[in-house]
C-alpha cells in the first residue's frame, strides 16, 4: 500500500504518533531498538532526519537498522542536512515556506526531484511552517519564524500550502523547544485548512499530547521524548493520550 493511503487510513481511525528518530543522538543499533519500541508502544510511522551533525554515513547506517526493526514505516525526513535517505518507505518532499532562502524552499528540491522520480520513491510533499522558538531548525533554514501570537500568519502560510497542493501542513515549533506549537494557533489553523495537520516539537508528556491533539493536530510528530531513560514509558503514556 501506498504510505499516503497508509497515512489517510490510520487517520480514519484517530490521530496517528510519529516518532522522529535523530541519526546523530545515538549508534544505528540504538536506533534500531528505539524503532523496535516505537513500533510495540504503538507508533504509526517513523521519521528518520535531524537538523546537524547528520553525516551519509551515520544516515544510513541508521536508517538500515530502523528497517530492519521496525515493520511499521519509516519516512525519510529531510531537515537541514546534505544528506539523503532514498531507500526509506518514502520521502517527506517538505518546503520551508517562512524561509528567507529559496534553497529551503525549492532549491535542495529542484537537484533531488529527478532522482527521486527516477528511483520511483514515494514522496509527500508538505508545507512546513517553523514557528517560535524553532530552534537549530530556525537557524538552519533561515527562517522568519512565525510568533507564537501570529495565528494570521500560520494560516496564511498554511493556507498557501494548501493552495499551492501540497498533501500535507507542518507547524514545527523545533526539535528540543520548550512548548509546543501553542494550542490556540493549531486550532485557529485547522479551522481554516483542509488538509491533514501535522505538528511537532516540544511535545513531551501525556497532557502536551492531549492538548494538541484535541486542538485539531492529526499527525503528532514526538523526537526528543526517547532520547532520555524510561522513553519506554513515557511513549506509552503519549500514545494513550492520543489514542484514548
Ligand atoms: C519534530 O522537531 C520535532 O517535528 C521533534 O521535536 O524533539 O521536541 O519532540 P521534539
């Protein structure tokens, strides 16, 4: 099955979880295990990117192990790194529509896009939407962050996603953030778009998870949640927010 029918018929079930899995945070072996808990905990995809220090090697490396444990499937998440997964269940085409560099916005795009077409990968294409803090991702891409009061602004850009035909809107408050993208901008977002809503970054317990969810999120993306001791339990506790 393709994943974007994947995508749309988990949804029909509920929210579904994401976890993002960093090359650079831990050995591919580790990786492997974190897909493996994922997996049991309940986790409908997993998301294998970061936004430094991410070497081919180490991508790889990491995004074999992942496969190899882990059955549910694995996206390739291309943030602010050079290097490219192209063996992946399929690949997040994402636009930084609040970047101030084309590059991030159509041009890293432009030199993989035959490749990609060539190689028959799937590929999602997403608006991706970085709003404060944004953290390294911010830096990185060279973004205008979207403030954290600037609901108009999110939609705007969610709405240009929409438009412009992408599958799918990300609002991304940053690998590591403090908070999450604030739960009145998510459902000022969704109210006003039709495609499926993704949001990540700064999700960390049980009651974040709730709040973004119930404020209209379908695809709930969590990465720094398993890089700590008792992930295990802590997964859990999300997934069953989510899915109560
Ligand atoms: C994915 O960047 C997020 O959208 C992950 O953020 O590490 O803060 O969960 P966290």
């Amino acid at each position: 099955m393709k994943i974007k029918n994947y995508i749309e018929e988990k949804l029909k079930q509920g929210a579904v979880h994401v976890t993002l899995i960093d090359p650079s945070r831990q050995a591919p072996d580790a990786a492997g295990r974190l897909a493996e808990t994922a997996q049991e905990v309940g986790s409908d995809l997993i998301f294998v990117g970061g936004s430094s220090g991410v070497t081919q090697k180490t991508l790889s490396e990491t995004a074999t192990m992942v496969k190899q444990r882990a059955s549910i499937p694995v996206l390739f998440f291309p943030t602010g790194t050079d290097s490219v997964s192209l063996n992946l269940d399929a690949f997040l085409f994402l636009s930084l529509l609040n970047s101030r560099n084309s590059k991030f916005i159509s041009g890293t795009q432009s030199k993989i896009s035959s490749v990609l077409k060539r190689l028959e990968v799937e590929v999602l294409s997403v608006g991706y939407i970085l709003i404060e803090p944004g953290m390294k991702l911010g830096e990185i891409g060279e973004a205008d962050l979207v403030a954290r009061d600037n609901f108009w602004q999110a939609i705007g850009y969610a709405l240009t996603a929409q438009y412009m035909g992408m599958s799918y809107v990300y609002l991304e408050a940053g690998n590591g953030s403090a908070q999450p993208v604030p739960a009145g901008m998510i459902r000022a977002v969704k109210r006003e778009v039709g495609v499926p809503l993704i949001v990540g970054g700064g999700i960390r317990t049980a009651i974040d998870a709730r709040r973004v969810r119930q404020a209209g999120a379908d695809i709930v993306v969590t990465g720094t949640v398993i890089e700590a001791a008792g992930y295990r339990e802590r997964l859990r506790s999300i997934l069953s927010a989510l899915k109560d």
